[in-house]
C-alpha cells in the first residue's frame, strides 16, 4: 500500500521517460527531470535493495531500446534526499 512496498515486490523495473512537454509549465519532462526528483530516486532504491538492479531498464521513446540502467545511472539514485520536491 506504500510506493516503497510496490517498487520492492516487482520482479522488473522499467523506467518510461521519453522528452515531454510539462501539461503546465514551461518545461520539458525527461529522464533528466526523472532524475532530478526525489520520489522517483527512492522508488530505484527500494526496488534495488530487494531486488539489485539486473531487473531495471530505461525507455526514452520511440525508435530508443529497452536498456538496462547502468551503474553510472543508478549511483544518482543512491542520493535520494538530494532530490527535488514539488508540490
């Protein structure tokens, strides 16, 4: 009932952020937004505590493959209250 008991007991991870334009600001959504924020760094990190991260795998849009997170990628995450909250 929690997103931390959700990302914990999945057997994948796939991370969806393809370039988007923001529905209200001026701003585009991307996997360097997804990043950036904090509830999406602890959603990799309960899922990887349980799991390690050979199930998790990034999507950036059409015509991009399915890829698996990379070390370089998942070492961000590790910095969860480093990440940006918004309201």
């Amino acid at each position: 009932r929690s997103l931390a008991a959700y990302a914990s007991s999945t057997s994948y991870f796939v991370i969806i952020a393809p370039d988007t334009p923001h529905a209200d600001l001026d701003d585009t959504c991307d996997l360097g937004t997804y990043q950036r924020r904090m509830w999406c760094r602890a959603e990799q990190v309960c899922h990887s505590m349980r799991n390690g991260t050979e199930g998790m795998y990034l999507f950036v849009g059409a015509g991009s493959p399915l890829t698996p997170v990379g070390s370089d990628f998942f070492r961000e995450s590790l910095h969860v209250f480093n990440g940006e909250l918004t309201c």
